[in-house]
C-alpha cells in the first residue's frame, strides 16, 4: 500500500461520515414531527457501511501463495444504503392536537435525541480523525522529498 492511497481511504471515511451526519440531521429535525397514522410517521434512518476490499493479483512464488490472506487490505469505507428503523413508534393520546386520530392519539417518531447527538458527536470524531489522517501523510510526503536537500 502506497502513501498516496491513504488520501483515497481517508476521503471514504470523510465521506461516509458526512453521510452519516446528514442522516443523524434529518433525525434530530424529524424527532418532533406528528402523524395521525403509523405508515405517515418519520422514522429514524441509519447508514450502513461496509469495508472495500483490495486483492493482490501478482503471486510471487511460494510467497505469493503464503501471504494471499494478508494481501487483502481495506482500501475504503462506502455506504452500502440508509436503513429505516423499524422500532415502534410512540403513540401519544393528545386529543386537542390537530393531527390526532379518531381515538385521540397522535404518533412521534422513533427518534431518541440523546442518541443521535452521541452519534453525532461520534461521526464529527471520525470526521475529524480522517482529516488527520490526511495532515499527516501530507507533511509525511514532504518531509521525503526534503530529504535529498
């Protein structure tokens, strides 16, 4: 693996994060939002990632064929889709609300605000974690080619 291949992982990473951080916005935005109808309701949405994967395609030898497990390596993170939770939503009995229902309830979505704000807080440390990353492979490349000086 190449210097220059950190930059691509970490740009994953910072977009996969960035994705996340949207999703964990819509959900604290959507998180007092009422429906007179479960299937009208917002439910809280969560991205899943997965790894991408590398395989070396030169064997060299009788090393090639030793080493072809450890060959495989992570060259990034993409974001596989954005998931619906299906946890129950909460019915709330508020007859005087406008969009309550024939018997009186009106449906809050699936959102628990204190978890998505210790998401958040996760995604802007991963976040900024990848851009660290990338500081120092930078000064890590420039500090190379200072050294025929």
């Amino acid at each position: 693996m190449s210097l220059t291949s950190v930059f691509n992982i970490a740009g994953t990473g910072m977009s996969a994060q960035s994705t996340r951080l949207n999703t964990i916005s819509s959900n604290i935005a959507n998180a007092e939002t009422v429906s007179s109808s479960v299937d009208q309701t917002y439910r809280a949405r969560h991205p899943v990632f997965a790894t991408m994967y590398q395989t070396a395609t030169q064997n060299s030898g009788d090393q090639g064929s030793l080493f072809a497990e450890q060959d495989q390596s992570g060259v990034g993170v993409q974001v596989m889709g954005v998931i619906e939770d299906q946890s129950s939503l909460m019915p709330r009995y508020e007859p005087d609300h406008p969009s309550a229902d024939e018997n009186g309830y009106v449906y809050y979505p699936n959102v628990n605000v204190v978890e998505e704000m210790a998401d958040m807080i996760s995604a802007s440390r991963s976040f900024q974690t990848n851009v660290e990353m990338m500081n120092t492979a930078k000064q890590m490349m420039q500090r190379v080619l200072t050294l025929g000086q």
